[in-house]
C-alpha cells in the first residue's frame, strides 16, 4: 500500500472521534437538525458536537421530559452542513434564531463536547436565551482548529466506496467510540447505527465540512469570550480513562469565572456523560445551583 493510503486508513479511524455525527446523512429527512420535546415550564437546549447529533441526546431528553422539563436538542452542524461560514460564532447564530422562532429564553443550555462552542458563543451573542451554561467533558475552545482537520481527509471517501471500505470504517468508528467511553452498555446496535450510518451515507458532505471547519478562524479571543459570560458555568467531566475530553487548558481558560465556574466530575464516565450516565447527569442538571459543589480547576478528583 501507498503511504498515503494507510495514512487515509488511519484517518478514517481517527473520524469516530469527530465525524459520526447524524448531521451528515445525505436524507436529511431522516435526520432532523432539531428536536422539540416536552411541555414543563422549564426549558433546556441540547446542542450535539460532532459526534451523536440529535439522536445522541434522545436518552437525556427522555430524563428530562420525565421531569417536567421542555427538551430543545439542536444539532448545530447540521443546521450548517452547506453553509461558507462554520464558525463557532456562525453556529450560535443558527441556533439563536431557531430559539427565537420558538420563542426559548432563560433555558438551561447544554452542549456536549463541540457543541459547548457553540453554547459559549450563544451566551455572549444572546444573552436573554441562557440562564446558566452546562459543558460535557469539555472546556472552553478556542476554535474548531484540529490535527484531523486537513487534506489527507479528501481520501477517506475513497476507502468507503472500496470493497470492503465501509464496513472496516464503520468498525473503525464504533472502536473510537468505545475508546472515548468510560461505560458501554449504551453501544448497542441501535446506537451504532444512529451514529455511524448517516456519516457514512453522506461521508463526502462530512469530509467537506470537516476541511471548511478546519479553516475557519474565529473573531473572538478566549478571554474576551469569558469576560462576556455572566451565567453561572457547570462543567462535567467524566472520571473514567477515556481518549477524548478537554485539555488542560480548556479548563484554566475559564478560571476568570471565579464563583460562576463549577467543575463537577462523574465516576466511571468517559466522554459521552449523556449517554453513559443519562439518569445521574439529569439529577445533576436539575439540581438548584445552591446544591451543586464548587471545585477548583486542576483540583482533586
């Protein structure tokens, strides 16, 4: 084999991490961008990464509809899977006006990995759409700006139209997720599906975008961002080796916080909190902020 075309193998796998997203089905019928559930008098906006979309949520939205709550999933990608512009700032965009064509203010905004991108922005953008901030293993990032993110990706839509290519990065993919997870037993056939299928039925959209993300840069620094945000900040990591999750300075980014900022750890959790432990993180999100406890960054876990 060329170089090159083991460097796109490896590629391929390396996409479990960031582009088996739903958001990329070429039958976008199939899968929807958003997702409105529930009719409590509490709202919360779930904003999928890269990885799950809308379906990736459907556990925590059960939870919190059981609770009373009204349940917005939004996958931010998908809203921008043909758009120029892809970036952070670009996407909280998208997602304010779809809040604002539902009429959402003051909800509980969570965003899982990327998706927490977006949720920063949107609560400088509009600030009247967020009552507090929930960040899933993640911190605060600069950009979309990743090693993965370059040229070589133009191959791996020629290994899936290979004999053979489709199934080996569809088992590629389902070892990243597992590799990023703490507890599995939420990997079932059904979620495989769910988060391999649609990426690989729409995988040339998925490598375009990947490569757009890549390029964009934002117009906002880090710090400009944080001395903006005035709601209080929960982010939940998950305790478990896993081979995602924020870096460290990702977290000390958001030290200015102060007392705004929670750092709140799950035991046995990977990278997917949502799905791995979707009862234990809706009594978290629920929780009045008087009962969450305050951790510094970089403390002890």
């Amino acid at each position: 084999m060329s170089s090159a075309y083991i460097h796109a193998l490896v590629t391929a796998g390396l996409l479990a991490t960031t582009l088996s997203s739903p958001a990329y089905a070429q039958r976008a019928h199939d899968v929807p961008a958003i997702r409105v559930a529930g009719t409590g008098p509490e709202t919360f906006v779930l904003l999928s990464g890269l990885v799950g979309g809308v379906a990736g949520f459907r556990r925590l939205e059960a939870q919190l509809v059981e609770q009373n709550r009204r349940v917005v999933t939004i996958d931010p990608y998908l809203l921008s899977a043909d758009s120029a512009d892809v970036s952070f700032v670009a996407l909280a965009r998208r997602v304010d006006r779809v809040l604002d064509s539902l009429g959402v203010t003051a909800a509980r905004v969570v965003g899982h990995a990327h998706g927490a991108g977006v949720a920063l922005r949107l609560s400088t953008q509009a600030p009247q759409r967020v009552a507090a901030l929930y960040f899933l293993d993640v911190g605060a990032l600069p950009n979309h700006h990743s090693p993965i993110f370059s040229s070589s990706l133009r191959l791996v839509p020629l290994i899936a139209h290979m004999p053979g290519g489709r199934g080996f990065i569809r088992r590629r993919l389902v070892r990243g997720l597992e590799e990023s997870a703490g507890r599995r037993e939420w990997l079932d056939h059904e979620t495989q599906c769910a988060y391999t299928e649609p990426m690989l039925d729409g995988i040339g959209r998925a490598i375009a975008l990947a490569i757009r993300l890549g390029r964009t840069e934002e117009p906002d620094s880090l710090g400009t961002l944080i001395s903006r945000i005035s709601v209080p900040v929960t982010v939940v990591l998950g305790d478990a080796p896993h081979s995602a999750g924020p870096e460290q300075a990702e977290l000390v980014a958001m030290e200015p916080l102060g007392t705004l900022l929670r750092i709140e750890h799950m035991a046995g959790v990977g990278h997917f909190p949502h799905e791995e432990a979707p009862q234990e993180l809706t009594r978290l999100l629920i929780a009045p902020r008087s009962q969450v406890i305050a951790r510094q960054v970089g403390g002890a876990r």
